[in-house]
C-alpha cells in the first residue's frame, strides 16, 4: 500500500523543483498583438529560409510561432517573442529577413525591436507599468 504514496511523493517534488511557468502580462500581450498587425499591415516582404513572403503569410507565421511558444509559457515578454518566434528559423536557425519597399533587407529583429521602441515611446506612460 505504501508504493502509490511513495511514487506520488517522488512526483510532487519533481514538480516541486521545476520552475513555475513564466506568466505573459497584459502589456506584453498588448505589444506583440500590435507588432502581429504591424507586420500584416507592413506591405513588406519577409525572407524566411531563402524564400520571401508578402506581410500577410508572415503574419500568419509568427502567430503560429507565438501560439506554440504561449502553450509552453516560453514567450512571457515582448523581447521573448521577437527572440524566440520572430528572429530566426527554428529549423536552420538563419536569420528572418524584411524588405520594404526598395530599401535594403534588415533583420527581423532590428525591424521589431525598432517598431515595439517607437510603440513604447507613443503610449502615455512610456510603454511602463
């Protein structure tokens, strides 16, 4: 009778040492929504894997990206997102490119991150609680 008690036992402190799930804010939520529909609207095209996309089917793909990583807590901030979903191929690790216009290709990431800091600046408090 005692083995149940002693496997249930084992199982609570192996729970017990893992770290708690990672919460998302709602101001971060609020950011990658914005940079979700910044994307989409953007009329820009993104190269992933050699291959470029319209604003639209990137959208898309890094909805999908965020969505796994939300199932797995791993996109608790905006800086996470853009790392984690929207920087990098997660298969060849290249780096995602954009190109509006016929200016030259940048990183995914300086893209964002130079969006998500002129969000931050527009809101009224700075973009901080």
């Amino acid at each position: 009778m005692r083995r149940p008690l002693i496997r249930l036992s084992a199982a609570a402190a192996l729970c017990a040492s893992m770290p708690a799930s990672a919460q998302q804010d709602p101001q971060a939520r609020q950011e990658i929504a914005h940079l979700l529909d910044f994307v989409a609207q953007s009329g820009c095209q993104f190269n992933r894997n050699g291959s470029w996309h319209d604003s639209k089917a990137a959208r898309d793909h890094l909805q999908d990206k965020y969505a796994y990583l939300q199932r797995r807590s791993l996109a608790p901030t905006t800086q996470a997102f853009i790392e984690r979903a929207a920087s990098e191929s997660s298969f060849s690790h290249k780096a995602y490119q954009v190109r509006c216009g016929n200016a030259q290709p940048i990183t995914s990431a300086q893209w964002l991150n130079g969006e998500l800091a002129r969000y931050r600046a527009a809101q009224p408090d700075g973009g901080h609680e």
